[in-house]
C-alpha cells in the first residue's frame, strides 16, 4: 500500500468534510499514542487550522512528555497548529470528591470520566472556534472490540482512521515523521494511574485482535491454542461493547 497516498486521500477528506460542514477549523486530542499522533497530522496536513490539545489529567508523566513532544513537532512543522494544554487533574479531583466523597471510587468508572472530561475540553475549543471534534479511533477499537469510552474517546464529530488496522495505523505514522518514540511505545488509552497499557487490559495484542476480526468477518474458525484464547477475548470484548458500536436503540411508535 502506497501510506503517502493514502495520508494524502485522507486529508483531502478531512478537508471536503469541513467546508461541507461550514466549520473553520479542527480539535485534535493527543495522548502522546501512534493514533492521536497519526490523526493530529492528518488534519494538520490539510493546511487548514487546527488545535491540538495535551490534556493530562493525574497522567504518567511519559506519556503527557510524548504528547508534548508530538505537539511541538506538529507546531513546528506545520505554521497552522495552535498547541493548547491544559492539566485537568484539578478539575477530575474536584468531581470525584463530590461524586464518591467515600474516597471509593469505581476503577473503570473513575477511568472514563477522564475520558469524558478531556471530551468536555475538546467541544469546548471547536465551540469556541468554530470546529469539529476529530476522533482518533482505529478500526478495531472502534468496531471491533469497543475499546473506547462511551461519551468520552467515542464522542467525536468524524473518524479518520477508524477503517484503519493498528498496523496500517503504524505504517501511515512512519511515511509521516511521527516520532520513533511514539511509534514504538506500547498502546495505552492512559486513563490509569499504574503503567498497564492496552495488551494487558484486553489480553491480546493488535495484530492478534486484528486477525480475530479479519476471521469474524470471513467465518473463520481459530486452529491454533493461542487463536481459540484470542478468538474468545476478542468475541466476549465485541459482545459486551456493542452498545457502544451500533446506534442508540430507539422505540418506534409505528414498529
């Protein structure tokens, strides 16, 4: 696959959907991952303006380092990058205190609101100005196994990579100029206070997933140990968050 050609083709459809949509300008969130940092090029490729926003909220200092690293390239590379930052640990802190003033608060529950006050941030600048909130989900995150905050990383305006395998995804990065750093970091979503990344949330690394959904998709059956272990992480993760990936069921009066 031609990866330079196909960064072009996406930009250029980022770029089409603005003008239709009467908006001025892009949001991109950046977590200091190969997605957030694909994406943010995409839409900066576009030479249309774009805000670029590191949002650490009681982040690993790492990955808010990467993030800041990637903003920078991006300003300096690109004369319509505006970077913004701002550490919303304060502002979390004061909502839990109040939501679980037990100090007891839910580990996933806790989690996603991170994700969904860094999206409370992210409408809050395409508001101000004019913009639309651009999502940085691949393919297997998003309709695969649903990795992704409902309302939080899930709330977005329109999904550039979210037809994209993770490994597309790090191959679009290297014809980019994505730092090395990010590229070879291990997936994270970022939203825990420990080191534990995405392979050992889910149980299965993005290749593997990657497979699991290619096999779903042509009926295959697994073959091997480790395919039945990943095919069964990879059914129960599609099952339990499906919600999240097809529309809000709706009554119908006339059904």
């Amino acid at each position: 696959m031609d990866y330079l050609a196909l960064g072009r083709k996406i930009s250029a459809w980022l770029q089409d959907y603005l003008q239709g949509s009467g908006l001025q300008c892009f949001v991109v969130g950046v977590s200091g991952g190969i997605d957030s940092a694909v994406v943010s090029t995409l839409a900066a490729e576009t030479g249309t303006k774009t805000y670029v926003l590191n949002l650490p909220i009681r982040s690993k200092p790492e990955n808010t380092q990467l993030a800041d690293l990637h903003c920078r390239s991006l300003t300096g590379r690109f004369p319509n990058v505006l970077h913004l930052e701002q550490d919303f640990s304060s502002a979390y802190e004061a909502f839990m205190r109040v939501a679980e003033p037990s100090e007891q608060a839910h580990g996933l529950s806790a989690a996603n609101t991170k994700s969904r006050l860094r999206m409370t941030a992210l409408y809050y600048v395409a508001g101000k100005n004019s913009g639309i909130v651009v999502g940085t989900g691949n393919k297997v995150e998003d309709f695969g196994v649903g990795f992704f905050t409902k309302y939080g990383d899930g709330g977005v305006d329109i999904s550039p990579i979210a037809d994209l395998s993770k490994t597309q995804v790090r191959e679009l990065a290297k014809v980019q100029g994505v730092s090395p750093e990010i590229i070879a970091a291990p997936p994270t979503d970022g939203l825990w206070e420990d080191s534990r990344n995405d392979e050992q949330q889910i149980g299965a690394g993005y290749e593997e997933l990657e497979w699991a959904m290619s096999a779903a998709e042509q009926s295959l059956s697994p073959g091997t140990e480790r395919e039945k272990q990943v095919w069964e992480i990879y059914s129960g993760f599609h099952r339990r968050n499906l919600h999240k990936m097809e529309a809000i069921p709706v009554f119908r009066l006339k059904s």
